[in-house]
C-alpha cells in the first residue's frame, strides 16, 4: 500500500516536527522557549501538523513508517598490530586502525543499507569516540534516541594481535551498556509500540530484555534476540516464550543448552529444544558446517555454508548474517530463502575489508542470491 503524499512543511513547521520526533512528551511551553515563539503561535503550527496528516491522536504519536528498532551495542573497534614479537613490561611499536562496530549498530547499518527505517537505540559517552561512531553512522540509522552519558566511556573493543594476527589479548569497555535499563526504554514506549520489528543484543542488561519481551508480547511487536558471546548467554530473559526469532551461533547455544553440538541429530535436537522454550524461529549457525534454521510451522533445514575462497576479515561476518535474515523474514520470504540470505550475505562480508559490505544494497542482496541459485 502506498503510503499518504503528505504536503511539504515550512521551515517552522519542520523544526517543530524535529523536536517532537527528538521527544514525544515535549511540552507546547518547551517548545516556544527553544524557538524563541509564542506559545499559541506553536499551538496553531501544530494543529496544522495534525491537520496535515503529520502528527495522529494525542501525545504526539507522529505519523512515521513503522521502525526497526536496534538496541544494544554500538562501539568503536580498534586493532593494534604489534609490530615484532610482543614483550611485556615494556613498550613495544604498533600499527593502530579503528572502526565502527558493536551488534545492533552493525545490523542496523546492514538494514539500512538495505533500504529499511531504522533508528538505533543505544548510551554512549559523551565524547570524541561517539562522535566518531556517529558520523559513520548517521547515513543509515536515526540516532535521535541515543542517550549520551557525561563521566562515561562509548563503549570500546581493543584487539592486540601479534605479527601474524593472532590476539595476544583484547580489551572491552562495554559499562556504558547497563545504563540502557528499563526505566531508559520505557521513555520510548511509543516508539517501541509502534515499530515494525524490535531487535535487541545481549550487550544489554537481563532486566532489560526480559521487559523487551513482555513489551513485545503486550503489544504484539516482534522481537529478535541476538547473543553476542557465550558469557553473554546468561543474560537471556528466564522466559522466551513468544519471543519472534532467536540468532545464534553453536559455541552460544551448547552454553546455554548445556549440550555439545557435534552431529547434524545434535545440531537439529539443539533446535528443538529452543523452539520447545517457546521461541518462534530460531537459527544455529556452525561455521564453514553451514546453518540450521526451523520453526515449528515449517519444520526444521540445513542450509550449507558458502564456500569463502578469500576471507579478507571476519568482523562483522555474524552480525551480516543476522540482519539478512532479518530483512527477508520482514519481506515475507519462506525459511530456507531467509537462511541462504544470511548465508550469502555472511560470505560477501567475509570479502570485504569493512565490518560491514560498502557494496550492500536490495538490489545486490538479489543479485547474489540469484547467483546462488
């Protein structure tokens, strides 16, 4: 269905528009003082936004299309190459690069670049290291609804890695993410009540996801889980019952299963299990193995891996996988279409030397499947 043709807005109308995006629950008086304009002038300018189709009902609710909602981690990655052999006590010559990661930025960036609405909510510093994160950011997500925090860190993953890559230790500051509590979303109910899909990943406190999933449930939005390590496991919610999708890998679901997947009976029997906890559609990937996909309508289909000639860099490999099947779950496809999608949206990223492919866009996610094929 085509959306309305709404008419164009005037410059007051438009800055008006942008606060109350920024903040449903901005007041009339609030917003005169910020413009420097008459209270009853703002009253009339947005009885004529409401008039216009721009804002419906009360408090605000502007009339958007429908988000997917990222929540979760957005950091910056730095790699440090130890130019000889590594001595410790000492100081020891590098070569540093940085880049932009962190689960939900990656799978939000992915659905952008896939032509989705996608706005990204996240904490940060209030510092050099966000700003970084949202220059290279804000082409594909709205980020009006991160909350920075003075006297904290954006959250950070520093790799040192000796001279034939291999990590000698890494490094995560990751506080910054138990600040996105419930009392942090509940300021967003209406945009949460009103998105297309919420997403959220295990950087986020327990507390939190489990009031996303009863959120979801009480408003039947759709909600997909992504684990972020094996550690992080044990912040998945006690209950899962109708939570939409869960995405994980074999290392993170023999952990929280408390089971070894090394047989395709024991991969498929790992399946069952999660869909047993009430879980809509889950997803079990096992490296070059491939994945395996089901739910309990369609049933349960491995879907082999691509084989990856030249891996370029991993990073960012999982998260591509995960956004894929995201996007052609929301487009309607079957299962097994919306595995291959993330199988063959992982491999292309595998190729690419970016966290996440510069190359990506609906069209090209076609293209490569039709390859497949």
């Amino acid at each position: 269905m085509a959306e309305k043709d709404f008419e164009k807005l005037t410059e007051k109308e438009q800055l008006i528009f942008d606060l109350i995006r920024k903040n449903p629950y901005i007041s009339q008086q609030e917003i005169a003082e910020i413009l420097g304009l008459s209270r009853p002038s703002i009253a009339n300018i947005i009885s004529g936004l409401t008039r216009k189709g721009h804002i419906v009902g009360r408090a605000y609710v502007l009339n958007e299309s429908q988000q997917v909602i990222c929540i979760g981690g957005a950091n910056i990655d730095r790699k440090l190459h130890v130019k000889a052999k590594a001595q410790l006590g000492t100081s020891n010559p590098i070569q540093s690069s940085q880049s932009v990661g962190g689960v939900a930025r990656n799978i939000a960036e992915n659905l952008g670049r896939l032509g989705a609405k996608v706005t990204l909510l996240t904490t940060s510093g209030a510092d050099s290291d966000w700003s970084f994160i949202a220059e290279s950011s804000s082409l594909y997500m709205n980020l009006d609804q991160v909350t920075q925090i003075p006297g904290m860190s954006t959250g950070s993953y520093t790799a040192v890695l000796d001279t034939n890559g291999e990590l000698i230790i890494a490094l995560a500051d990751m506080e910054v993410y138990e600040e996105i509590t419930p009392d942090l979303l509940r300021k967003q109910d209406v945009l949460l009540s009103r998105a297309k899909c919420i997403m959220a990943d295990l950087n986020c406190p327990k507390e939190t996801l489990q009031y996303l999933c009863n959120f979801a449930k009480i408003h039947e939005r759709p909600i997909v889980l992504i684990p972020v390590s094996s550690p992080k496991m044990s912040r998945l919610p006690a209950d899962l019952d109708g939570v939409t999708w869960l995405i994980t890998n074999r290392d993170e679901s023999e952990t929280y299963l408390n089971c070894k997947i090394k047989t395709e009976d024991e991969w498929r029997q790992a399946i069952e299990k999660w869909l047993a906890l009430g879980i809509a559609n889950v997803v079990i990937t096992n490296g070059k193995k491939g994945a395996m996909i089901g739910n309990k309508e369609e049933g349960i289909f491995h879907i082999p891996s691509i084989e990856t000639k030249e891996i370029v860099d991993v990073t960012g490999a999982g998260d591509a996988f995960s956004s894929a099947v995201i996007y052609s779950w929301l487009e309607g496809h079957k299962l097994t279409d919306i595995a291959k999608a993330g199988t063959v949206n992982a491999s292309k990223t595998l190729q690419s030397a970016y966290t996440v492919r510069q190359d990506l866009s609906p069209t090209q996610l076609q293209k490569d499947m039709e390859e497949l094929s």
